[in-house]
C-alpha cells in the first residue's frame, strides 16, 4: 500500500498537461492525514479544478475523521461494494493526486527498506484516485479528501518487488498523461476499464532510505 509520496511542486508541468494552477501550503512529503494537490472535475460544466485534499478519504456518512487512517488506499476490485467508497464511486467523484514520486518498502534485503518509484521519465504524474466531501461535526468545517486507487501488481516488472514476501503485490493506477481527460470525466463503466497498469507510462525505483 502507498502510504507515503511526494506532492509535486512543479507547476508549469501542471499547468501544460492539466490547464490548472497548483495550490499552496502543503508539505514537501506527505502521508496520510496530509493535504496533497487534487484535480477534479465538475461533471456538469466540465470544469477542472485543483485544490488542496486530505489523504485518507472521510466518507460523508462517518461521525469523526478516524476512519481516515484506514481508507488512504482502495482496492479497485472491491471500491463498489466498500461502504466507504461505493457513494463516491457511484457518484464518479474521481480524482488525481499530483506526485512527483512515491514511496513503496523493498525487502530484499530481509529487513524494510523504503524505495522511491518514480516515472523514467522524470516527470511529475496523477495518480487516480476517489474523493469525498465531509462535514466535521464539531468546527462545522468541510473536509475534501482523497483514497488512492489500487490493482494488482503480481506480474508489473518494476512494483512486483515491493511488499513483504507472500503479500500481494499491489500499485496505485498512474493515469498517462494522455487520459487524464478521460478519466476526470468516465462513466463508471471507462473509470473500471481505467484499473489497470497496462496503460501506464515506464517506472523506476530507487534505493531511498529515510535519513536519520
């Protein structure tokens, strides 16, 4: 599972492929329970926007934010049928984070060590993802956040080597650039056929262990 990546600052990259201006005020890593840049689109005027969203998605129907710790990731698979997801999907609320990298643990070595998976190409990248609006019960404060969307990746020649020995292999869908427009604006049925790695641009990964 991604838990971990790094939120692009790049904003003429931005601004060239997805026509928005990147927000600020958000850290130079982020994990769950950070704000992360978010493009959506608007399904009735077509308007695409960028703002700043919560990592972990806060499904409208839950009484706190605790839930968020456990739902940063979904499995495209079951996002249909999960009470945390399938109002958001039925809803088509999809998303991209933009990223210039994550981070995944190699354990090659017998022990956790953190890699960085990165496009070979060097440049930034969305992530598909879900997202929901919340309203805290306590400020009155409503909170947009995001689930990163996930598939197998028993058999991807780069995120097959992450994860613990015996685990499934698993990889956030990185939308290419050429179908960012498609999936902002899927049908449920496109967004579905979206799910895979076989579209994705060529990745590499990198020893990165955290600095102590």
């Amino acid at each position: 599972m991604c838990t971990n990546f790094t939120p692009t600052q790049r904003a003429p990259w931005v601004k060239e492929n997805l026509g928005v201006d990147l927000p600020s005020g958000y850290p130079d890593e982020a994990y769950p329970g950070y704000a992360a840049p978010l493009v959506v689109q608007s399904h009735r005027s077509g308007r695409v926007a960028c703002g700043l969203a919560r990592f972990g998605l806060i499904p409208g129907w839950a009484k706190d934010d605790k839930i968020s710790r456990h739902t940063y990731n979904a499995r495209s698979e079951t996002v249909t049928e999960k009470p945390s997801y399938r109002t958001a999907w039925r809803q088509r609320q999809w998303g991209l984070v933009l990223v210039d990298d994550f981070y995944e643990p190699s354990y090659e070595t017998g022990k956790a060590v953190r890699w960085k998976i990165q496009l070979a190409s060097g440049d930034p990248f969305g992530m598909a993802c879900l997202w929901d609006r919340w309203k805290d019960p306590v400020t009155g404060e409503w909170v947009v956040s995001f689930s990163m969307l996930t598939v197998n990746a028993d058999e991807h020649p780069v995120m097959r080597q992450f994860h613990k020995p015996g685990d499934e292999k698993r990889t956030p869908v990185i939308i290419a650039p050429h179908l960012h427009d498609q999936w902002l604006s899927a049908d449920a049925t496109r967004a579905a056929e979206l799910m895979t790695w076989a579209h994705m641009p060529d990745l590499v990964a990198m020893a990165a262990p955290r600095s102590l």
